[in-house]
C-alpha cells in the first residue's frame, strides 16, 4: 500500500542538505472519461407530478426485475405473494434488481491511487481542521514526506472532493429573518470560505488533477442531481485545466476504473429514514436495488425526471463511494455475474481529519489522517495512537 | 560560512533570492548568532513571526522543500553541537501506517520533538520522518506553525509547486479562449503576476466596467512614481535636450514630481497649481509625450526595483503617487478628446459635481478617497510601457458607445412567458419559455441615465419625437427619482 511503497526508500532528510534534491513527475492521466452526463441539466421544468417520476422508474427497472425474479422464481413478479380474500395481497417474498452488469476493469502495471476526500468544512471556524487540510494538500502536491512518500504521492493520478467543501456554518439564514438595515453591510459567510476552498483549488490543481463535486452545504442547487459549482467562485484555480467543476452524484471512468459516486446526502437520507445504522451497510443496499438514491424525490429532494431516470445504475461501478459519512468504512462485494465493487463511505474530513486512498490497481482502500498536536494531547490521543 | 556555501548562488536555484539579497536580510549571519529571535526591523525574520517552517525557507530561499528541510536539520545538529546554549525547540513530520479496526491506516503527523519516539515506536511502517519547523520557544499547539504556512504561501500563491517534489504535466493554464472574459475581471489579482498578464488584463478591461480598469491602472501609477524617482536624474538629462519652450512648464509641472513632500502636497491640492495644469494644455501633451520616452528605458530599471524592498520606501511615496496618478490620468484623458476645451470644462465640472454619472469622474472620485489604499497595495506589478497605449485606444470606445447606444438601438428582452398548446399525445401543456421581445420602455431609463445633467430633460425628450407615449414620461419620472434618490442616500451617509 502507500505506506509500505514509502518506506521502501531510503530516508534521507535527517541529514545534511544535499546538492541535489530528486523531483518526481506526476503520472500522467492515461484514461479518463467523465460519464456524468445524465446528471447534467438542461432546460428544467417543474411542471410534472411525483407520480410521474416513479412511473418512469417502474418502467425503466421492469426488465431487469423480470429478468431477476425469471432467474429466481421462473416468473413474472417480482414480488411474490397471494392475494387474500379481505383484497389484500400478502407479500411472501420479494427480489431486488441485483448488481447491473459489469465491465471488467483493465489492468493496470503500476500502482495508481486516487485520492477521495470529503467534507472540507471550510469557514466552520475551526483551526484544528485547517492545519489537516494543508497537510493533506502538502502530501498530496509533494511538499511533506520524505522521498520515498513524495514518490508515492506522485502516483496519486486524481483528487475527488466529494462534496461539503464549505461548512454548515456558512449557510446562516441571518440575513433572512433579519432586517434589511442590519444585514445591508454584512458579507455572507461563504464569502470568506470561497475564497479559502480557492486558494487549496489552485494549490491542488497546480500538481494534480481534482474533480470538485458539490454538497449539501456548497453554493449550488438543493435537489439532486446537483449541479457544478460555478467557475466564477474559483478565480485562481480555473485557470489552471487540472480542476474539473463536476455534478452530484457524479461517474467517471479513471484509468479505465469505473468511478461512481455521491456527496453522501443519498445515504443520509436513508439513514434518516430507516432502521439501518451503517452507512456502508446502506451503500450496499443501494447498490442491490440498483439505484442511487431510491428515497428521492419522496424525502430528498430531486428534480423531476419523466422520461428518464439517471439514478439507475446502468452498468455497475468498479468503486462506489459516498461522502460524508461519520467514519471510514470500505469493504469489497461480489455479484453473482463476477462483478468486484469496491465499497468507500469517505468520513468526514473536519471532525476526522481523514480522506481515503484508493489503489487502483488493487482495488484496495487505506485511510490516510492528517493530525498537528495541541495542549490537551497527553498521549498522542489526537493521533489516535493512544492506548 | 556564508549564503553561498549552500550550493545556491547566481549561477544555481534559480527563482530565489540572489546572495546579495540575502546578506541584505541578514541571512548570511544566519549561522553564525542565534538569530531566530524577533527582531523588528533586522534579522533573519519578520517580526510577527518566530518559527521557520521547512515551506517558509523553501518559497524564501527558493530551494527545493527537501533541501530545506536538510537544511533546518543541519542547522539544528550543528547549533546542539555547539552547545551554544541557545533553547531550539524542533517540530518533526512523523508519517507511516499502522494497523487500526482492520485497516492499515496511514498516518500524517506533525509531533514536538520530544514525543518523537514515542510516535516512531507506535508506527507500523514509519515512512518518513525530517524537520518540519525550529522555533526558540515551545509551542503548546501547532497553530503557529500553519499561520507561518499560510502566511507564505499566500506570497506565493502563483507558483506554489515550484519547489515541490512534484511537477505535474497536465497543470497548464488554459488558455484565454476557454476561460470565459468574466473571470479576467476579477479585482484580487495576486501580488506577484509575470508583467505581461498584468498588460494582457489591462487590454481585456478595456471594455468592461471601468472599476477594475482603475484598480489596475492604480498599481501602475505607482510604479511609474518609482519609476520616475529612480531616474529623476535621466528626467533631468532629457529636460536638457528640449526646448526652452518645454524646459518652462517641464519646471512648472515636473515642479511637483520633486521629493520635496510639504511642497507636493500644497501644490497638488493648491487651486494655483491646478490651474496650471489647465492652462497649459498643450504642454501637457508634450510632457506626456516626453514621458513616453522616458518610459522604454525606464522599464529597463523596472526589474531591479520590484523587490520587496521598495515597500518600505512605499510609505514615503504614498503622497506623491497620488500627484502623479492624477497627473498620469488626466494626461490620458486630455489625450483622448478631440475638443480639449470641452474636456476641460468637464473636468472643471468634475471637481465641483463629484456625484455626475460618467464613467470617467468614478476615477478621479476614488483617488482622495482612499489615500491608504496605495499603502496597503502590494508595489510589485510593473509598468508595461507598450499598455498605456493600447489602453488609451480602447478608452474613448465605451463613451462613445454609450451615447449611441442608448439613442439608436432597440433592446430585446428575454422574457418568460408561459405558453399553452396541445402536445402529441392530445394533452394540453403549459410550458413556460423565454422569448425575445423589442422593448423600449427600459431604453427610455437608459437613455435618460446617460446623458449629462446640465442639459435638461425636456430637451432629451424633444429628441425623441415618436416615443411620445407614457414612456417619456415614465422615465422622467424615473429620472427625477433616481436624482432624488442619490441626494436622499448622501443624506444618509454623512449622519
């Protein structure tokens, strides 16, 4: 893993300076395809009724659910069961579409990693949190580290924020409630966070490729799917090609792994809802229904979709991460046609000060945490290290 | 031992500091006295600050981030070997894995010198381990220690993985096409910027709102004000060339241009010496032309003086810059009118009517406004001497453009409008759609708010015989409001 990849080098930094010091290159992007497509929104109209969506999502699940419970049952339905004499049908058994079919993933020779990082929680107003955040940009653009992990770090070929770069706090409704005369000077306290998540854009765009998908506290729309921040927000770091503005929930394909993911209020909402207290747990489950984010438009809100529905999972990712979630959680699932998905529920970087990394080649996941030290820290608590 | 035993001198490292500035910062006492103190005004630091941070000496050395940390490292054995007994409190960055609820985590972390071990024993795989900061006292958090990072990188925005052990390939700017022109409009341009983006920024503003315009134009008049100090001297060689004619009011204006402060300062805001100005119109432009080229050899001392030194001189040119910026500015602006004596007589009218709706009084509004702004700015952007011009040419487009604008044109306005008609499937369906629609009542405002104020309103709606429909009226109305308005809102600012 990236640890061990790291160690293999030889230290060199607590010594005297050397004439030459080794710069590694970036490995270069080999394939990329941005899938996202059917997230993007075009004209929109709120004109159609709930009933509408979940018919068009009926029809569109119909042939895999015939498919599956055929397979299962020999028949046509897929819920199984008799109807009562009192009118009432008695469910006996049910099925779910099961994973999409899958593409294998080409193989890669060398080891590749994408970074997944969420919940920045920048403008919380907590320092802890921002001395993480620039170590992690640190290791990530090569600054920190000895050789060994700089050479590591450039084979971090992506970056992915998945979602709440600003945080809650800087959603104030102050200036609602209040009068427009004491309000008229103040600045939105976004503001000042935009400004910050762009000076950490432009230092990670400068060194590595980002995608930037937005959350549930990020200045875009509230329904799913979310569309991307606007480029004007981030002055400094657009001018660089690297930094990709990218939709809620968003699919690409990295070096022919196929990426799906979301900021994590699909999850969430689940979790709200339901009795289910893993968020990984939940993940799966999603996966098993084949669609992303079943509770919307019911109790999250989402845009209409008539005539299609791009929550439906096509085809079944090679990695599947959602963001946000209170702790790190990763587990590889297999599907009974041969697919391997890698599962990441990406924690919350402003009270966990982890991201994840993802081995592309092995499909596996390490946590990475990023901690400073403080007063209080007797034994190393912050580090996690403690007894 | 000095700066240049580092292995970094003027033939390596390039992007830093060149030796002599280094001795000038005292960095070449840097080994020889426990100089990590704060010391206002000398010494290796700047006074807030009192640790070094590896990224610290990276951006201000210009070496590579391992260097410097080699270098703090060395710094700190050779110092505990001495035994000088100065106290040097050293920070580490600890990193590795170690097994946590079934994952091999890895660890990033920045730990006091003295719970090194202790972390180094609990890790799995230790990955890597050097110097991250010295300081002279103990820190009790590492909050410090990102606000010294912060703080630097902030200086350093635009090249911020230059001494990075990774160099990415594909982090190329894009170019100007892809970038849409709004995002040049933007006001927080970093204070280091290569000169020809400023110029390229500048030739982009040219037709956009005349706020950003000023706000690049503002830097440049204070490099020009160094620009001029610096070559007082060749100014005075080049006056000896002219006319006597020229040589005269050269005296008169160039009078201004002198260091002496007290003087400057009563001439500029002195009736006498704006008269001056005035009258001499046409000696103005000669002067101007003189500028010009003065200019081309001037940019050549440019270089040399964007160092961060000049900004302590800053503070003493504060007042003359504001001299010089009008002067710059009015020059250009009597350069762009055909009827000079017109131009006069607006300028004339802008001292007294600041609150005139023209985009050109919103320039001169800004300068006695905020005299600490020049301060404040950062004094490196540079003088390119071919953009006066190309700035000047695109100037006197937008007036221009304005006035006919608002009399010729008819404006289309998208407007939403809800649409109802019967779809394939025989149902009806109401679908709101944007359309375009000619419309003249919102031309009448515009056109009302561009012309001056010394000519009536009735004579602007004279000019429009056919519109006579309560458009006119309206927009009177809204005229007199707005009028109103202004006055109302100026009530309220001077309480």
């Amino acid at each position: 893993m990236f640890s061990e990849q790291a160690a293999q080098r030889a230290h060199t930094l607590l010594s005297p300076p050397s004439a030459s010091n080794a710069t590694f290159a970036r490995v270069p992007v080999v394939t990329y395809t941005n899938s996202s497509q059917p997230f993007r929104l075009g004209e929109r109209s709120f004109s159609r009724q709930y009933a509408h969506i979940y018919a068009t999502r009926l029809i569109q699940m119909r042939p895999f659910l015939v498919s599956r419970a055929q397979q299962r049952w020999g028949t046509v339905l897929a819920v199984l069961g008799s109807a009562g004499d009192d009118g009432k049908f008695l469910v006996e058994d049910h099925c779910f579409a099961g994973l999409a079919p899958q593409k294998p993933a080409c193989p890669l020779d060398t080891d590749r990693f994408v970074l997944l990082v969420s919940g920045l929680g920048l403008g919380g107003g907590g320092g802890e949190s921002l001395l993480g955040t620039q170590l992690l940009v640190d290791v990530v653009t090569g600054q920190l580290g000895d050789e060994g992990e700089q050479c590591s770090a450039a084979h971090v070929s992506r970056v992915i924020l998945a979602g709440n770069l600003l945080s809650h706090n800087t959603q104030s409704r102050d200036s609602i409630n209040k009068a427009k005369y004491l309000t008229k000077k103040t600045q939105a306290a976004s503001v000042e966070a935009v400004k910050m998540l762009d000076e950490i854009l432009l230092q990670l765009s400068a060194s590595v490729p980002v995608d930037v998908m937005p959350g549930e506290f990020d200045p875009t729309n509230y329904t799913l799917p979310q569309q991307p921040l606007h480029p004007c927000m981030f002055p400094l770091a657009t001018a660089y090609s690297t930094l990709q503005l990218v939709t809620n929930p968003y699919q690409a394909t990295i070096d022919g792994v196929r990426f799906l993911g979301t900021s994590g209020q699909n999850v969430s909402d689940i979790f709200r809802y339901s009795s289910m207290e893993d968020h990984l747990e939940i993940l799966e489950w999603t996966l098993q229904v084949r669609h992303i984010s079943p509770t919307a438009p019911d109790t999250l809100g989402c845009y209409p979709f008539y005539k299609t529905d791009p929550f439906i999972f096509p085809e079944c990712p090679h990695v599947y991460f959602c963001g946000n979630t209170p702790s790190f959680g990763s587990k590889i699932i297999q599907g009974p046609e041969d697919q391997t998905v890698l599962l990441v529920a990406v924690p919350d970087f402003s009270t966990t000060q982890t991201a994840c990394l993802v081995n592309l080649r092995s499909l596996a996941c390490q946590p990475i945490s990023f901690s400073g030290f403080g007063a209080e820290d007797e034994d190393l608590g912050g580090l996690g290290l403690g007894p | 031992m000095r700066a240049c035993d580092w292995g970094f001198g003027p033939s390596e490292g390039g992007g830093g500091l060149d030796p002599s500035a280094c001795s000038r910062m005292g960095l070449v006492q840097w080994r020889r006295s426990p100089l990590l103190v704060p010391q206002a005004g000398r010494g290796l630091l700047p006074h807030r600050q009192i640790q070094v941070t590896y990224k610290w000496l990276s951006y201000t050395l210009g070496v590579h981030v391992n260097q410097a940390k080699q270098m703090l490292y060395d710094y700190v054995e050779r110092k505990r070997k001495e035994n000088s007994g100065a106290q040097l409190h050293v920070t580490y960055l600890v990193s590795g894995s170690l097994i946590q609820n079934g994952h091999s985590c890895h660890k990033v972390a920045v730990v006091r010198e003295d719970k090194l071990e202790a972390v180094k024993s609990k890790l799995a795989v230790t990955a890597s381990v050097h110097v991250y900061s010295i300081q002279k006292a103990m820190l009790k958090d590492s909050g410090p220690l990102f606000n010294t990072d912060y703080d630097i990188l902030k200086s350093n925005l635009q090249n911020c993985s230059k001494f990075s052990a990774i160099q990415c390939a594909a982090a190329v700017p894009r170019a100007p096409a892809e970038s849409s022109s709004s995002e040049k409009l933007e006001q927080s341009d970093p204070p280091v910027s290569p000169e020809m983006q400023a110029s390229d920024e500048l030739t982009t503003n040219g037709h956009g709102p005349p706020v950003p315009k000023q706000s690049s134009q503002q830097p440049k008049g204070i490099m020009g004000m160094f620009a001029s100090k610096a070559a007082s001297k060749a100014q005075d060689a080049n006056k000896e060339t002219k006319t006597e004619a020229k040589e005269v009011m050269n005296a008169s204006s160039v009078g201004p241009k002198a260091p002496g402060k007290g003087n400057v300062i009563s001439n500029f805001f002195g009736k006498a010496a704006m008269n001056k100005l005035k009258v001499n119109l046409d000696s103005e432009q000669e002067v101007k032309e003189e500028k010009k080229v003065e200019q081309p050899p001037l940019s050549v001392t440019e270089p040399k003086l964007a160092a961060p030194v000049d900004l302590k001189k800053s503070s003493k040119k504060a007042e003359p810059v504001r001299m010089q910026q009008k002067e710059k500015k009015r020059r250009k602006q009597m350069e762009l009118s055909d009827d000079e004596t017109k131009e006069t007589e607006n300028m004339k009218k802008k001292r007294r009517r600041i609150k005139l709706p023209e985009s050109d009084s919103s320039e001169d509004e800004v300068i006695p406004d905020s005299p600490g702004a020049y301060e404040a700015e950062s004094p490196s952007p540079p003088p390119p001497s071919p953009s006066p011009e190309p700035v000047l040419k695109t100037e006197p487009e937008p007036p221009p453009v304005k006035g006919s604008d608002g009399e010729n044109k008819r404006k289309r306005k998208r407007v939403l409008k809800s649409k109802t008609f019967t779809d394939e499937e025989g149902c009806m369906v109401t679908e709101k759609v944007y359309e375009s629609e000619s419309c003249t009542d919102s031309e009448e405002e515009l056109k009302m708010k561009t012309s001056s104020v010394h000519r009536p309103p009735a004579m602007a709606v004279k000019k429009e015989p056919k519109e006579e429909r309560k458009g006119p009226k309206k927009g009177t109305a809204a005229m007199g409001k707005a009028n109103r308005q202004v006055a109302i809102t100026g009530f309220f600012q001077r309480k």
